[in-house]
C-alpha cells in the first residue's frame, strides 16, 4: 500500500504552554484560571515554563523537583484531572513542567531533558534554557524555556544567548540531536525583549487606548526578527495583550518605583515547524503541514500579582497524524485484587520493543501525580511465567498490596525506552472483609 493511502489516525491535540517569571515567589493558591482549567475541555498536554523559581544558593541543576512547591502545585491540581508529570527539568530558577493526560502516556517515547547556561563567566547569572523533546504519537517535539538577559541595551545579546542555546544543545537521539531537527519546536520564556524608542507616556497611552498595533514595530523581538534568519523561521501570534512587565506587586499598575521601567512584552511564546525543504522524511512520513498548527490562544493573566510579571498562555492545537494506534504493551489486572489475596497482573506486548530485566509494573491510585508516585512495583522478568507467547502472568504477593477499597491502576515501565510503554484500565482493590468472604468461599 502506498504511504499516502494508510488510514492514518487524524486526532487535534490541544496543548497549553505557559511561561511565567516568578520573581521568587511563593506559589498562588489556585492556578485554575492559569491553566484555564473550567474554560477548555481537558486539553491533552500542558507544558509549563518558568523562570525565577526561587532555589536555595546551592542548588545548580536538579531533576529532584518533587520537593519544589511549584511542581507540587501544578501535579496536585492537574492530578486529580487524570494529568500526571511525564518530564521536568530545573536549572537554578528555570523550571519547566510537562504534563500529559493519561491516555496519550504510552505514545509519549524519547523523552530526554537538557539545559544550557549563558552568560560570560556568569556575568549574566543564571540565565540559559532548559528543554525537554519527546516523540509524541511518533512526532518529534521540543519545548524550549529560556531566561535571557534583561536591560533594555542587550537586544543582540539576547539574540546571542539564543543561537548559543540553538547551537549547542543537544540530545542523544539520531533522528533529531539538535532543537532544530524537531518537527515542531516551542520556544517560551522571559525572553526579556523591550520596547524601544518610544517614549513612557507614548507606551502608557497605547496601553490605556488598547492599541497595542502602534507599539509592535518597536518590539525588539520583532526588531530582530527583520534581521536574524533563525529568529524568522519562529513564527508568534499578535501580541494583542498589554505588555507583562513591569508591575508592582499585589497590582495591576505598572512600575511605580524611582526607576519606572517602561513596559515591555518580556514573556513571549513562538513556535517553529521545521521547514520542509530540510526534511530528509523519516519512513514513517513523519511530517506536520504548516496548517496543522494552530494558535487559538495568546494573552496574559492579570489576575496573578505574585510577580512583577504576568503569566503567558498560548493555547495550541496540533493536527496530528498517529503514527502508532496501539501501545507496546497491553496490561490488565487479572481476577479480583484485595490487600489480602496474592494477585496477578497479566500482560501481552502488542509490537517488540527492547525488553529488560529491569522492567516493571508498577501499582498505581487513580490520580497519581507521576511515574515514581507508586503504591508499590513488582520486577517483571523475576515474578513472570509465560503462558503462552501471546499472554505473560505476573504474580504480586499480597504484602506488597497496601491498599484497600481504592481504584488502581497498573503501568509498564520500560527501563531500556525509560517511559511508561501500557496503562490498565482502572480496577478496584477491594477491602479486607470482601476478600475473606471471597477467600472462605474458594477454600471450602
Ligand atoms: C488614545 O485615545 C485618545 C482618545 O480617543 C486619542 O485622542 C489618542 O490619540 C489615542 N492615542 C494613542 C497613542 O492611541
């Protein structure tokens, strides 16, 4: 069959990216109208990125995000609406999140997290970007989240910074190394680009009339966009939102200090599809049109005063091709599981993937927040019997099932691909009493 004529699998994945400068602050207690939470109809991935998390002085680079409030928020609010945490990577104060609801989790692979620090000799401090990429339904994605340098007069630093990061960044992934061989690539941050040449009251008065068109010309990002070719090929909806920065905190007023900074549209999202003309095309067609990116969304949330900046959310949808329909593995759990009862998982892979020794199934509560946040694992190769090719049992002991009269659910974690490669449907373990009875019927 021709490659054009497969019944490929059209499915339009909503995605909300965010980026927010913090300034330090301790988190809000309600992210719902951040995350547009009672406004979308539980959009697919949320990719959530920001700078100035406030870290201790000694902490550089860390994966250990689960002691970090902000991630602690955003898992407890997007948990209980079946997300959880497929990535994350912190350097110092830049933080990024990537959240995926449950059912897409087996078709996220590659997933792999880097970061960059610019800034000669520190001088900068801690700006850089830090970057998760993934294979989503078999299309390559990268999330970028930059802070660049601040200042007014650093317009071609910041450019520098960028290219920098573009240059060096890397992954151990053949197919796409660097950011640029991503079919689709999202850059957010505070990119930290200001208004130039106008005066304060000039900027005041198109903020008051709501004619940001008159102040666009003299955004430096757009500036620059005129001159560098790597910043043209990222494309960004009308900034048609009052600029983000600066304000006083606790308000809605813009810097009322001795410095008066001018306002600025600092925290930016664009976007990239990798042109086509550079496509060597994957076997697999692994191609999206330029049609098939959609901005719906771009504006700033007032309503959060924590920071001297405004979060920015860009709601996306993505017209996606699935490249795979089935999941590497099928897993169930089999009969009735209780606290009290030795149980059994069984388990079928649907397509070879690189099995390991160090696979496992974790036991999971609906509504957990991520991969390590199990009730308890059982090792696949040590506890299986095969029973045919098809089917593969897994015994659980029962000291190993804590947990009564809640809903669980089971996920395969492949260690070679280090994501979750199957999902069971939910099921209940059932309390201590049921399961007696149960046990009494089946022994007499
Ligand atoms: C702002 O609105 C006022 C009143 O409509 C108008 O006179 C003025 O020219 C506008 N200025 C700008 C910069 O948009």
């Amino acid at each position: 069959m021709k490659k054009w004529l497969k019944p490929w699998i059209t499915f339009f994945s909503s995605t909300v990216s965010v980026t927010w400068n913090v300034a330090t602050a301790d988190p809000p207690d309600d992210v719902t109208s951040l995350l547009h939470l009672n406004s979308l109809k539980s959009p697919d991935l949320y990719v959530i990125g920001l700078q100035e998390v406030y870290s201790g002085p000694l902490r550089f680079v860390s994966d250990l995000v689960f002691d970090n409030p902000w991630s602690l928020l955003f898992m407890s609010a997007l948990a209980p609406r079946k997300y959880i945490k497929v990535s994350s990577i912190r350097m110092q104060g830049l933080l990024l999140l990537f959240f995926s609801k449950l059912e897409h989790v087996p078709f996220i692979r590659d997933i792999q997290a880097t970061y960059t620090r610019t800034g000669v000799f520190g001088y900068w401090g801690n700006k850089g970007g830090v970057s998760i990429r993934l294979s989503f339904y078999g299309h390559m994605l990268c999330f970028l989240n930059c802070h660049l340098a601040a200042h007014m007069k650093y317009a071609t630093e910041r450019v520098d910074e960028f290219e920098y990061i573009m240059d060096t960044q890397t992954f151990e992934c053949e197919k796409a190394p660097r950011i640029i061989d991503h079919r689709l690539v999202f850059w957010f941050g505070d990119l930290n680009f200001r208004i130039q040449d106008h005066g304060m009251h000039f900027v005041r008065t198109c903020i008051n009339n709501q004619t940001y068109n008159l102040l666009w010309s003299k955004d430096q990002l757009i500036m620059m966009k005129k001159k560098e070719q790597m910043l043209q090929e990222f494309e960004e909806g009308p900034l048609d939102f009052q600029p983000t920065y600066k304000f006083d905190l606790n308000s809605d007023s813009y810097d009322s200090s001795g410095k008066k900074r001018k306002p600025a549209w600092t925290d930016r999202i664009l976007w990239r599809l990798r042109p086509k003309a550079s496509t060597h095309d994957e076997p697999h067609g692994n191609t999206l049109d330029a049609s098939e990116v959609k901005q719906d969304m771009y504006t700033s949330i007032m309503e959060y005063s924590i920071s001297d900046h405004k979060p920015v959310v860009g709601i996306f949808t993505l017209e996606l091709r699935k490249m795979y329909k089935t999941p590497l593995v099928r897993l169930q759990a089999e009969g009735d599981w209780s606290a009290d009862i030795d149980a059994v998982v069984l388990y079928s892979p649907l397509q070879p993937f690189p099995s390991s020794t160090w696979d496992w199934i974790g036991l999971y509560k609906v509504g957990f927040t991520s991969v390590s946040d199990y009730i308890t694992y059982t090792w696949v190769k040590d506890d299986e019997v095969a029973i045919n090719e098809e089917v593969i049992q897994v015994y659980v002991s029962k000291e190993e099932i804590p947990v009564q009269g809640e809903e669980c659910m089971l996920c395969y974690y492949s260690s070679t691909l280090q994501c979750i490669i199957g999902i069971s449907e939910p099921f209940k373990v059932s309390n201590i009493a049921s399961a007696h009875s149960c046990l009494f019927l089946t022994s007499s």
